[in-house]
C-alpha cells in the first residue's frame, strides 16, 4: 500500500510539473514580438526586442515626444517637435512638428512631412499626434490640429511621403485583421439637425469614406474592434474599400 501511494504522488508530481512547463510557454515564449518594446528616452527613441533586454538607441535627433512600432515591430514612427517653429490652426498656434520613420535598428530614418499653415490647395498640418500604422505598414495614420471643435485625420504614405487628408475627428485605432481590416474607428463631433451636438466613433474605410457608426465614444476601442467581424461588411467598390 505504502509503494502504490508513493507511485501515486511521483504520477501526481509529474502531471504537476508538466502543467507548470506548459502555463510557463504559453505565458512567456507563446508572442515574442509581444514583448518588444519602444520607448522615449530624453527626447529619443529606443527599442528592446525583449522585457529582459537592454534597451537600444534608435535615433539621435533629439526633441521626440512619441513614437510607435509598425504591426511587424519593422518600422518605427515618431513624432519630432519644432522648436520655434508653429503654424496657425482654428485652436491658434500649435507647433508645426514633423512626421519620421525608421527602421527599429535606426536604419533609413527620414522625415516624412514638416507641419505647415493651410494654403488655398492645402490643410493646414501641425501638433502632429495618436500615430497608428496600416496593416501593411505602408502607411501611417495620425491626426492634426485644425477646427476649435475638431482635430483632422491624414495618412502618409512611407515610400513616397505623400500626404493625405480622410476625415474630420479624433484617430482611435486602425483595424488590423478581419473583414475590416485597414479601416479606421475615428471619434467625431457632430451636429443634430434641431440642435446640439453629439460625440459617436465612426468606421470609415483609409480612402474617407463612411462605413457606419459605432456609438457613442468610449474608451473600450479593443472591445470594439473585437466585435466588428461581426458587423455584414458592405459592398466594397472597385478599390478594396467600402461603398455605400
């Protein structure tokens, strides 16, 4: 009896051990991309490819105050201020700044575009912000200073650095898998028609047009975009976006 029962615990012991190798695998080794890391360090930009490692100097331009790693941790995009250097917008002066990408080991950094004050044919750019990358990492998504009630939302395009206006609001998120996949959630400030106002998120495709709305703004972004595959996708128009 004596022998069955300590056969018993070593079998007890063994399913235990093996039980503890498994949570430590998938809590530790099951994402690594999950664990690396950007920073800013006195106003530059560092990354570690792990929690446990060093982290390492990606830029040496000063003055940048965020920063944010592509999808696939390739790129990194960051804002830089503009010392002395602002533009005039509907909320009054705000810095110019400038949009950078580079590589996450410093290779290839370039600016993107430098804020500027509106022209006949152009919006005005500056106070550069909420940076969130394309799915395919051609593109980076940011909002801009404007209107007194609104902040504008532009992409750049990486390869060309060419700039584009989509939409009034605020950029939550960019979707990044599903059926949805590139669109973008934006928080807008809208006006009832007897009156009043209203703040919604909204979906709307990178090309500026609109999907639907998503209700009213919250900070569960995560939660909402867990839920959009959910939604009938709409017909979609000869360019890969939606149609209405």
């Amino acid at each position: 009896m004596i022998q069955l029962s300590v056969a018993r615990a070593e079998t007890h012991c063994a399913r235990v051990r093996l039980l503890i190798i498994v949570l430590f695998v998938v809590l530790c080794g099951a994402n690594p991309v999950a664990a690396q890391e950007v920073t800013i360090l006195e106003s530059d930009v560092y990354f570690r490819p792990t929690s446990q490692a060093s982290w390492r100097r990606v830029t040496n331009l000063g003055d940048v105050r965020t920063a944010v790693p592509s999808p696939g941790i390739h790129l990194i995009a960051f804002v830089r201020n503009t010392p002395g250097d602002s533009v005039e917008t509907g909320m009054g002066k705000v810095v110019a700044s400038e949009l950078w990408v580079a590589g996450v080991d410093g290779s290839g950094a370039r600016r993107l575009l430098h804020g500027r004050n509106a022209t006949p044919s152009m919006r005005v750019l500056g106070d550069l912000a909420n940076l969130v990358f394309s799915p395919d990492e051609r593109q980076v998504f940011f909002t801009s200073a404007e209107a007194v009630t609104s902040l504008a939302v532009h992409a750049a395009d990486i390869q060309s650095g060419t700039e584009r206006f989509i939409c009034p609001g605020t950029l939550k998120a960019v979707v990044p898998t599903g059926k949805y996949a590139g669109d973008i959630i934006v928080n807008q400030h809208r006006y009832f028609l007897l009156g009043g106002s209203y703040d919604w998120l909204w979906l709307i495709t990178p090309n500026g047009k609109e999907v639907g709305p998503l209700g009213e703004a919250r900070e569960d972004i995560d939660g909402i975009v867990a839920q959009l595959d959910a939604i009938p996708v709409s017909r979609r128009d000869t360019t890969g976006h939606h149609s209405q």
